[in-house]
C-alpha cells in the first residue's frame, strides 16, 4: 500500500490503483451511472446530475473524514470503478451513524475480481491507517454478486441489523447487512 494515514492520496494492489477523486474521473464516474446493468440495484440508472451530486458527497467526505470510496483505475488510468469505506454518519439511516464499506464498478469490469482487491485494500487502509473499529456493508437479496464480495472479503452476515429503507426514486429497499468482524481479514 503506498503511503499511509489521512494523508493518502493512492493505494496500489497487484493490479489496480485506489485514488482520490479529482475532475479527469468525472465523465467515466458519470457513465457508470448512466449504465442499466451496472445500476440495476440502485433502481436504474441515474443522470447527470445526480451522478454529480455523489461524486461531490465523495470529494466531501475524503476531505472532511479522510474517508472515502477511491476511484479505481488500472494500471494505465482507466475508471473501473470504486471502491471504499465511506462514512454515514446521519443518525437519520435505519443504522443510525456508521462506516459503510461498498463498490460499483463498469461492466467491463464485472468478473475479474476487482471488487474483492480493491475493497480488500480499502478495508486494510480504513482499518490500520484511519483506524476504523466498525464497518458494515449492505446490499439487496437478489445483489448475488455483491453478496459473493462480502464472502470472499470475509465478512459475517448479521441479519440481526437487515433494515428496510427509501430509495432515491421512493421505493422500498431491504439491506441485508454484513460486518467487518474484529480482528479482521483474519477469519
């Protein structure tokens, strides 16, 4: 992992490297959005706009926590994707305030295990550099893919803390959670 602490701007894995945003990833941050498939646990895709709005919620929160997804990107630059732990911290949340540990990535992507190495990092820096005690991750019952991460990352189901919520379009979501268990990746 390449540097270490609040001050981190990039992580390297064997195949990808972590970065903090910054404005050449805003076209690509939009497109994944903008894509069905890659969106289809969000309810659809979503425009511009909106996409702006998370992309700047990022931004915020690395500055502001020192926390955030990272922009995934091989080797040679291109956005894969995201991953990360980022803080929601609004008592507001059916988990009250918390650290979330989650992905998205293009289609191009899907099938290379680069959810698994990228979140892997993101967990060892938020928990060894920042010094996070507890993260969850959630997704939805028919997200296999996400569900087969959380395995892979070792992470325990705790059906006890499943909630069901709003989602930005007004529809019910059903979070099935998971926890980064203490001592973790040990596990």
């Amino acid at each position: 992992m390449a540097g270490a602490g609040e001050g981190t701007r990039m992580i390297e894995t064997p195949r990808l490297r972590l970065h903090q945003w910054d404005d050449r990833h805003r076209d690509a941050f939009a497109a994944m959005h903008a894509d069905a498939d890659v969106m289809a646990d969000y309810g659809g895709p979503v425009g511009r706009a909106e996409s702006e709005t998370k992309f700047e919620r990022y931004v915020a929160a690395q500055r502001d926590h020192g926390i955030s997804r990272w922009a995934v990107e091989e080797v040679d630059g291109g956005l894969l994707g995201y991953a990360g732990v980022m803080p929601r911290l609004s008592n507001d949340h059916p988990l009250g305030a918390h650290f979330e540990i989650g992905w998205r990535f293009t289609r191009k992507a899907w099938g290379h295990g680069y959810a698994t190495e990228s979140a892997s990092a993101a967990l060892r820096h938020a928990i060894h550099d920042i010094g996070l005690r507890e993260i969850v991750s959630y997704t939805s019952l028919d997200n296999v893919r996400s569900q087969a991460v959380m395995v892979r990352l070792n992470l325990r189901r705790d059906s006890a803390r499943d909630f069901t919520t709003l989602t930005p379009r007004g529809g019910p979501w059903r979070g099935l959670v998971w926890a980064v268990p203490s001592g973790w990746p040990r596990g």
